[in-house]
C-alpha cells in the first residue's frame, strides 16, 4: 500500500518539477508588448512621468506584465497547494507503516 502511495506522491513532484519549469518558460517566451509612451519628451513638465523613461517612443506594456505575474502567481500557489497534499499524502503512508 504504501508503496503505491510512494509512487503516485513521486509521479506528482515530477508533474509539478515540468509544471514549474514550462510556466516559466512560456513566461519568458511571450513577447511583451509595446505601447506608445505618452511621457516621451515631458521632462520637467508632468510630475507624473519624473523618473521614468522620456526617451523611448515605445515601453513595456505594464498591465501586461502586471496581468503575466498575477497568472504565474496563481498557478504557483496550486502547485504549492498540490505539494501539500503530497506530503499529508506520505504522511499519511508513514503513519500506516508504523501503526
């Protein structure tokens, strides 16, 4: 019995290992869009774009990058939420040895 639980437990931390390194590669694989930078020559003029970039005629889209975190995020937190359950899962064969 808890040879199987072994297995299964060792066949979802492998799941989870390809889960973690493929979100992160689509990650770095989508490009980031572009969009028009409307603090482009505001030096000086509007507070809002003080340290930013004045230079560029086109920046990183920061919603898109905000919205890629957020997603990223989230699928992380189940894959924690999934290992969890592996160690209760192994835990719980450790106790039925032992009983």
């Amino acid at each position: 019995m808890f040879m199987q639980i072994a297995i299964g437990a060792i066949g979802i931390g492998i799941v989870l290992m390809v889960g973690y390194l493929v979100i992160a590669q689509v990650r770095t694989a989508i490009p980031t869009p572009q969009v028009a930078n409307t603090c482009q020559g505001q030096v000086g003029i509007d507070p809002a774009c003080a340290g930013g970039d004045n230079v560029s005629a086109y920046v990183d889209s920061t919603t898109f990058t905000e919205g890629v975190s957020g997603v990223q995020a989230t699928v992380f937190a189940g894959f924690g939420l999934v290992a969890v359950g592996i160690i209760v899962l192994a835990a719980f064969g450790l106790i039925n040895i032992f009983r």
